[in-house]
C-alpha cells in the first residue's frame, strides 16, 4: 500500500505514483516539480481510465455520443455493508488527555482496520465518562495525548438507543477528498461468553464510497463509486458500483439489487427507466463525473425481483452433468451462492442440513452454486458435513456470478418456487433459524 507521503522500498506491487514518488525522492531538485509533475499523472491515469471500445461497440447498437456531467461530495462516506467486528480491552495504563478527562471515566482500548496506513491498524480508544457523553478517539498527531480535535462523540442509535454511533474522519492526502470516514458503533451493554465483563464490542466499517450526482436531462441522479486510499483516482470498472434508479434518494447496495453491482474490469452498465448508462471517466483534479449512454444490448445483467420467474441457466454438477434450472421445476427450491473459503457460508450449512430433513418431504431441495476454486476442497467439507444436494462446479456458472447476477456478497441465496417463482430476496429471511422459519410459512403443509 502506498500513499502520497509514505514511500517505502520498491515492491512488485507498486502503484505507478509510487514509483514516481521514489525517483523525486532520490532527486531533491526534483521534488520542486511535485505538484505539476502529479497532476499531469493523474491526467494521464485518468484518461487512460476510460475503457476502449469493444468490437461490439462498434455495430449499429455502438455507445451513442450523448453524455452527461455532474459532481462528485465533498466527502467520502463510509461502506455501512461491509462491517467488521473489534473487541476493546482496559488497559493498566491511560494515554493522556488534554484537557484531562474524569478520573472515574473507564477507558478501553483497541486495534481498528484502518486502511490510510501501511500497516493497516490504528489504535483508537474508548472514554466512557460517569456523566457526560461517551466518546472515541484517535491520537492523529502521533503526540502521545488524546486532544480536543482527535475526539469522536457517540451519538445513540436512531434504531437502538443501547448502540452508540460515531464517524472517525482520518486525514488523507489527495486531489479531492481530505479525509476518510471510519463509522464506529460500540454495541453498549453486550454480553457474550467469549467476551470478559471489561471488554468492549465495537462495530466498524472498513472500506469508503464516493457519492456525486449527475445531471440526467434535467434530473439529478445520485451515482456511487468504489474508493481506495492508495490510489490517487478513482476506477471506472473495477469495484463495487451504484445508481439510484428509482429516484428514492439511496442506492440499495445489497443481493440482487439493480441499483449496485460489482465489477472486475468492465464498465458496468446500469438501467434507469429505458435509459442505459455507464461511467466513463470521473476526473478528481477537475472534480467530474462524466456518465455515456449505452445500447440496451450492453445491458446483460437479469433483474429479478419477487414474483417474477426465475430465467433458465445452465450447470454442471460435481457429477460432470450438464443439467439446468428447469430440473427443479416442481421444487421449493433455495439457490446459494457460496464457496468453503467463506466463513459466514459455512455457518449457514447446519441450517441448509436441517432444512433438508424436515422439509424435503414437502417439496424443498437446495441447489448450491459453488464458488470454490478447487472443487476437491468442497468434495471434502460436503462428505465432512453431509452435503447432499446438488453442487454446480464453478467454472460452468461463472458468467452467472460475474455477468448475470453481479454476485457481490457471498453467501447469496434465492427462495424460490415452482416454476422459478421468485418467493424471497431478503436475505435477513434466509439466514440461520429465519430460513426454517420461512421455509415453515412458505412451503405447503
């Protein structure tokens, strides 16, 4: 990882400016260029950002000329669906405080990810006075004493009052933005029995997004775009994208959304009404979002929602048949997205094992879409675990993952019923004890 102002040995992994950072190091006289000579790269970058057409785009169904303009915030906001849990402990020994704080105020202290930095942890504290409101900090000027401008306060939670909620915006160098939000929730009062009566539960995002808005013929759209510290531009194919379609006021990053979607070098097309859009270029030194129209032909993902019918794919199972969707027509069937290396798919599997016993006899089967990269690995954790259903291999459905449904978040899992009828998308319905209780109201007696 490497930032404008942390330049550390050569590496295979080094970001172009990285290496141009080193050379002014090395020359003194140089460095009075500093400025001029970064922003005539980050010009370069951006260009060079924007795809080239594709062979397709070069037919009667080409990129149209038409594009629109529009801004990006002022400031990043955190990733709130990407959230990591961290324990903070007591300690014998309090940083100081300047102006000083209650002596009775308990203070816990922690590692949270923070992803400015090399090292990719910062320590953060946890001040919870007698009176008074709590509040978290961060010693940002690396003075050995927690002051007035490093303090974060917890404001309760507008859905529990017991959560107290706080956004840690940490200095950054860089064309546009200034600074990077961590969210914080410290989970007040939670008990469990890995965790001592001193330690403290704290909630925090990890990653951050870039919101602008785009002027569409007269309508702003809100527009979301990935964002990474270590680069000093923002990608236009590669991350985790987003549009408010719909015109609600916020993009619903989740399972099978048409307002989000991941993708690995491709310029995502979205759909808004009948119009097809992409991002082609977003310029942070001239602050610029720059969105092309695109032919309904580019538009290849399918949109299903509940109530709509399922469309045909194709697999083949760990058998090496080809089989497909319709071999399930008269099923209650539950389709997972999954793979052994993902820890939250594999806690899932008690549930998937016990759904099967109580409720094949009417009418339930699982079809589970393996993303493993070694089918030998979930051979194993299927016979271990008594895995009985049919797996699809990885490599005959990635073009479902990657193209037809953006699969951003793993485990994924569709209920549906016979025909393809899509019964649920919520995923909240399809985890843990929730999916028994589903399958229990959705499944004929």
């Amino acid at each position: 990882m490497c930032s404008l102002e942390d330049v550390s040995q050569p590496n295979g992994d080094d970001e172009p400016v990285c290496a141009i950072l080193r050379v002014m190091k090395k020359f003194p006289a140089v460095e009075t260029y500093r400025s001029a000579i970064l922003t005539l790269f980050l010009l370069t970058q951006a260009a060079a950002q924007t795809p080239s057409p594709s062979p397709a785009d070069t037919s009667a169904t080409a990129i149209q000329t038409e594009r629109f303009t529009g801004r990006l915030d002022a400031q990043l906001a955190p990733d709130l669906v990407h959230i990591y849990q961290r324990v903070l402990n007591s300690r014998p020994v309090r940083p100081a405080f300047s102006p000083g704080i209650d002596k009775k105020a308990v203070v816990s202290a922690g590692e949270v990810y923070d992803q400015r930095i090399p090292a990719g942890k910062t320590e953060m504290f946890l001040v919870e006075p007698p009176t008074g409101s709590a509040f978290v900090a961060v010693d940002l000027n690396a003075n050995r004493t927690i002051e007035l401008a490093e303090r974060f306060q917890l404001q309760p939670s507008p859905n529990d009052p017991n959560d107290l909620d706080a956004t840690l915006r940490l200095p950054i160098t860089g064309p546009h933005y200034k600074t990077f939000p961590i969210f914080v929730r410290y989970k007040r009062g939670f008990k469990h029995a890995k965790l001592l009566a001193t330690d403290r539960l704290i909630l925090q995002s990890i990653m951050a997004v870039a919101y602008g808005t785009v002027d569409l013929r007269g309508r702003p759209v809100r527009f979301q775009y990935p964002f990474t510290v270590e680069r000093p531009w923002i990608s236009t194919t590669d991350g985790v994208f987003g549009i408010d379609t719909d015109g609600d006021g916020r993009i619903r990053d989740e399972q099978f959304s048409p307002e989000s979607s991941y993708a690995t070098k491709d310029e995502l097309v979205f759909r808004i009404g009948d119009l097809y859009l992409s991002t082609a270029a977003i310029d942070l030194l001239k602050n610029q979002i720059t969105v092309s129209i695109r032919s309904k032909e580019q538009y290849r993902r399918h949109e299903i929602a509940v109530g709509q019918t399922m469309p045909e794919f194709s697999f083949v199972d760990f058998e090496g048949k080809t089989r497909s969707l319709s071999d399930f027509k008269n099923s209650y069937l539950l389709i997972d997205f999954w793979g052994v290396w993902c820890v939250d798919c594999r806690l899932e599997t008690p549930f998937h094992v016990d759904a099967m016993k109580r409720f094949r006899s009417r009418g339930f089967d699982i079809l589970s879409l393996n993303t493993d990269e070694r089918m030998e690995t979930a051979v194993q954790y299927m016979q271990e675990n008594k895995l009985t259903w049919t797996q699809a291999r990885n490599d005959s459905i990635r073009s479902l993952i990657e193209v037809t449904y953006r699969i951003q978040e793993y485990p994924s899992t569709i209920l549906l019923g016979p025909g393809a009828k899509v019964l649920v998308l919520d995923q909240r319905l399809l985890r843990g004890d929730r999916l028994l209780q589903t399958l229990e109201q959705e499944l004929p007696k």
